[in-house]
C-alpha cells in the first residue's frame, strides 16, 4: 500500500528532500539561517525500518557505542536479530550474548508484540509513536527517532533529547536548557519540516560543541 501523504505528509527519501526542508527553516527563522551557515548541508540520516532496528535501539540504551556494537555484533551472528529468533530462545540466551537481564525482558516484549511494521509505514506519526511506546522497553524518544529516520516522516521532532534541548538554548540564546514540553512547543514553528530542523540543530550543537567546548 502506497502512503497516502494527506495523513502522514511528507517523507524524506532523499538528500534533495532535507535540503528543501533546510531552506524553508531558513526563510521562515533566521537563527535556522545561521546555523546552518555553519553546519553546512545537513545529512540524510535515513535507516532501514522494521524489528531489527528497534532491538538495536534497545540494545544501544544506556551503553556506550562501542559495548552496543560488540553486543549487536554478537546478537547478528547469533542470529537474533528476527522476531522469530528471539521468541525461539531463552533470556539466558540472550543474556550469554551480552544483553542485561532487562534489556533480554526488553527484546522479548518486542519480539512477542508482533508489530506489524509494514503498516506502520502508513500509519499518522501519532499512532506510530502509540503502537511503539505500547512495548515494554521502548520510549517515546526511540518510537519518534523510529519515525523520524527509519519511517522518514518530515515533520516529527524529538524534544526530550538533550543535545536538541541544548542547541535549542545556544542557537535561540535561552537562558536555561527547554526543557522537553517547552521544545515541543517551540518546534510547533518548524512544521511542516520538524526533522529537518531536528537534523539542524544536531548539527549545530556538534559545531557549538567543538567551538566551546560543550560537556
């Protein structure tokens, strides 16, 4: 089935399709100008959808990148990257290649969920997020990442991350961090392109980042 736009609006496939994004946020805000007259053009960011990448997600929680590559290095060999798989073993088996307890609770609620992921691909955000957050594990910041770069909706945003919050307080000259209902609120401006104003402001806290010397 074809999406139908009128629901859940623009997609991002392309690079054309983030630059267009990039220069309707420019005209429509000035500081979008600036930064990305710093940042340069903005990246793609595009990832495959479906179970093996929200078990990725899981398995990246609260680990450094490194420790969640070696383990989902592991998961693949293993083969466990498949809803299949993961219900046919035990959370010993998971747990023996490197999950916690938790994070082994956690990817056996998604393999036991059996989303359709197919029909999330024409699914309004909104109902894509509560289809998401409904598994065990899985935040409203991993289902509106999920939506942002393996579905590509152009206009989902993710307040509650902390490097948007933070570059949301140097690019606007806040005086506090937003916190993530006030973010949401401001990034009601951005639409129809919240993503790509996602990927702008990622973009410029990397820049802030090395030229201040952001912990």
């Amino acid at each position: 089935m074809a999406p139908d736009t009128d629901i859940i609006g623009r997609i991002i496939r392309t690079d054309d399709c983030v630059a267009e994004g990039a220069e309707w946020l420019a005209r429509t805000e000035p500081r979008f100008a600036h930064a990305l007259e710093q940042t340069g053009p903005l990246p793609l960011r595009r990832r495959p959808d479906g179970f093996a990448q929200l078990l990725s997600a899981i398995v990246s929680q609260q680990v450094s990148v490194a420790s969640a590559r070696a383990i989902w290095a592991r998961l693949e060999g293993a083969g466990m990257v498949t809803p299949e798989a993961v219900r046919a073993c035990t959370d010993d088996d998971l747990r023996a290649l490197g999950l916690s307890r938790q994070k082994a609770a956690y990817a056996r609620a998604l393999a036991e969920a059996e989303i359709d992921f197919d029909a999330l691909r024409v699914l309004p955000t909104g109902q894509v997020v509560e289809t998401l957050v409904a598994v065990k594990g899985i935040g409203i910041w991993t289902a509106e990442i999920y939506a942002m770069f393996s579905l590509g909706r152009a206009d989902v945003f993710a307040p509650g991350d902390l490097a948007l919050q933070e570059a949301a307080r140097l690019l606007f000259d806040l005086p506090d961090r937003p916190r993530e209902k006030a973010l949401r609120g401001m990034a009601e401006a951005w639409s129809p392109w919240r993503s790509v104003a996602a990927r702008a402001l990622w973009a410029y806290y990397h820049v802030a980042k090395e030229r201040e010397g952001i912990a």
